[in-house]
C-alpha cells in the first residue's frame, strides 16, 4: 500500500512485544542503512514502544548515535525498550493510564506521530505488533494520515504468516540448545531423574523442534566415554512434544519408562503451548481463573504446561525426581548469530528502500509469492502459523530418537 509519493524527511522506530534475538541489530541495521543512502532523513525512537508513542516519549538519533549503530549488532535486547501494547483496546490502555477516558487509542498514536512530524514508522515486532501495525496502518488510511507503517518480523516462534523465517528464531535455537547443553548433565544428580526442557512456542513448535535439532547437531560434535559412564543415551533428547502433534500419554509413558528402566534418565523437549487447552481445561473444572494477557492469550507462565507434562509423566514412569528448565529468557535476549544477522541485514536494506518510496507492509520472504523477499501487505499478516510436523528435518529428528511422529492436530487460524 503506498500511502504518499513525497520523499520522507523524518522516521520513527519502535520495537514491541517480547523481547528476541534481532531487536538490537534491527534498530542498528536500520539507522546503518539511512545514514548511508539517506543521511538528511531525521530519526527518532520511541522508548517502550507503543508506551512511547501514546505518551510522545521518544529522543533524537543523531550524529553521535548513528556512529555507533554498529555496536547494537553484537547485542540482544532493545535499547530503545519493549512494552505490550494493543491500541484497540482502549480499556486496557485507559487502565494503564497510556489514554484518557473517552480518547481512542489509535487517533492518540496518530496524533503523536503528525506532532512530531513522522513520515516513516518501523514497528519491529511479533504477530501482535504487526497486527496493532496493520490496524493503525488502516487507521491511518481511512482518516488520511499521510504516514506509511513499515513492520520487521520478529518472533522466535516463527510463527507469522506469510512470512518463511522471522528474525532472531534461528538464534533462539541456537541458544536453547547451549542452555540444555549444560542442564542436560541434572541426569545423572539423581536416580530416575526426569528432565523437563521447556522451550517458547504459544502455538507453534517450530523453535522446540529447531532447539532439539540444535542440541542433538551438539551431541554429534561430543566425543563419548561410555565405559566412564559418559553415554550418549542419557545425553540424548528422548521426547519431543509441540502443540501441532497429538501425543498419546499412556503410549509415550510406556516407551520413556522402557528408557527410564534401562538408563535411569530422561530428557523431554516441550513447548510452552503444548497441552495448553487440556491445562485449562482442567483449570475451568476446578473453578479456577484463567490469567490472560491484552491480546486475550492465556498467560502461559501462570499455567505452566512444563510442570503439568512432568506432573503427567512422572507418575507414569516412576521418576524420583523431576527438573523444569526453561531456556525462553535466555535464549531470547541473546545477540544475533551469523544467520540472523545475514537476514536482518536484508531486511532493515529493503524496509529502508520501501520508506523510501513510501510502500506500507512487513518485510519478509513471502511463502505465498514463491519466497520472494518483499514488503508484505498487512492484511495478509497473521500470528499463529502451525510448525509443518512434516517437514523432512522434524520427521528425521523423531525417528533418530525412536519417538513415533503422533497425529496432527487441527490448528485454527
């Protein structure tokens, strides 16, 4: 969507949602590529993200700042700092005193943005912040706001149609595996020690099943010493669970405890989202309340699925002892690696040729236009993109593991 055909003279960045290992060099990427084909185009950050630019709390990125863009490359987290939220909903923005009573929260934005002068806002985001994008994008067209929204995809879930990798998920694995690389060795700390690794992944397991590739690509660089007790058996992943994959409990309890029996540990890969529904479900029975964030999702930390699965698994196959080790925040707040920072690359050099010529949309390679890396219309733009349980690297990685791959499950979108 083009939205003006007069060059821009300034542009505003802000990152939202979670935090993911590509906000920085995102950030950096883009104030690189301006100062190199744009110089006399003005920057500002909004700190906080949507926080900031309902507040009209942002801060110059001048000559200084753009001489150390290089810098935010070889970090994780925003410096220019991350918040949650949805500008249409206006009670939940009222509540947190972002809005007055009665102001829309999207006009609010827009405002803030023509009173400081903005032509250009990249959103450096998940599915959610491209989503409130997209609804200020067209908020912005149905009033005549001559802005132009461009999004970056940032979700370690990689979970966003229709894009084929969003930023920073391959870090994230990469991540999630070193941290199990270490927690891994709680096995042998305990008799019949059962090992809950549980990964991010709300309804997609993609980053499980990439972060269980990862450690196990770690376990084939290890040397081995089985007559010291150093096998690669207790090492191993030995179950792999993800929201996109009907498991059958009784069956999968009766092979880990065939394992269980005979090496007296066992290590499981679990996505935060998998068991979800059952989880609340049961929640509900008991009369209990559901946490659910502004977006509406449940509050995964509150429900706590890597507890339930080992509460589930343990009695059935006679665990002593059981260890839940979540690897989100650290995986996530990492610096991006070589691949991510290769794609960053690509995409922050195209979000600023499309400022340039004022085209609206979310950069990434678009599945649905043969992987062409473009600027992606908004309305096709949707979180919840289920992890192909197909995909030839996931069925190689459950064979080698003797895990049977399970059914489908029917994921709504």
């Amino acid at each position: 969507m083009t939205t003006s055909t007069t060059r821009p003279k300034k542009v505003a960045i802000l990152t939202a949602g979670g935090l993911a290992p590509c906000l920085s060099s995102a950030i950096g990427g883009l104030i690189e590529r301006y100062t190199e084909i744009a110089p006399d185009i003005e920057i500002i950050a909004y700190r906080g993200g949507y926080k900031g630019l309902l507040l009209g709390d942002s801060y110059k990125i001048g000559p200084a700042e753009r001489a150390q863009a290089h810098i935010l490359h070889r970090h994780g987290g925003s410096p220019i700092g991350n918040s949650r939220v949805k500008l249409t909903n206006v009670k939940d923005c009222v509540k947190r005193g972002l809005v007055k009573e009665g102001q829309d929260p999207q006009k609010v934005a827009a405002d803030q943005l023509i009173k400081d002068g903005v032509d250009i806002l990249h959103t450096i985001g998940g599915d959610d912040t491209n989503t409130a994008a997209a609804d200020l994008a067209a908020f912005l067209a149905k009033n005549n706001y001559g802005l132009t929204v461009i999004g970056l995809p940032k979700t370690i879930d990689n979970d966003v149609y229709p894009i084929r990798q969003s930023l920073g998920a391959w870090t994230a694995a990469e991540h999630g595996a070193r941290y199990f690389q270490n927690v891994v060795a709680e096995g042998g700390a305990n008799p019949r020690m059962l090992i809950i690794h549980e990964v991010m992944g709300r309804n997609c397991g993609w980053l499980t099943a990439a972060t269980a590739r990862a450690y196990r690509r770690l376990l084939d660089a290890q040397d081995y010493a089985p007559g010291l007790g150093l096998s690669r058996a207790n090492l191993e992943v030995h179950g792999i669970y993800i929201p996109e994959m009907a498991v059958d409990l009784a069956a999968e309890a009766a092979r880990l405890k065939s394992l269980m029996d005979k090496q007296d540990n066992i290590n499981l890969f679990i996505s935060e989202g998998a068991g979800v529904e059952s989880i609340v479900a049961e929640m509900q029975a008991k009369g209990q309340e559901v946490p659910r964030d502004a977006f509406g999702h449940v509050k995964l930390d509150a429900v706590n699925p890597g507890k339930w699965f080992g509460e589930q698994f343990a009695k059935m196959i006679g665990a002593e002892k059981t260890l839940v080790q979540k690897s989100g925040y650290y995986a996530r707040a990492a610096a991006a690696n070589t691949d991510d920072l290769r794609l960053i690359k690509s995409c922050t050099d195209l979000a600023v040729e499309c400022a340039l010529r004022r085209e609206s949309g979310v950069i990434g390679h678009d599945e649905d236009k043969a992987g062409v890396l473009r600027a992606i219309e908004f309305p096709r733009i949707k979180g919840g993109k289920p992890f192909n349980i197909d995909t030839p690297w996931f069925t190689e990685t459950l064979a080698a593991i003797g895990q049977p791959k399970g059914t489908r499950v029917a994921v709504k979108h």
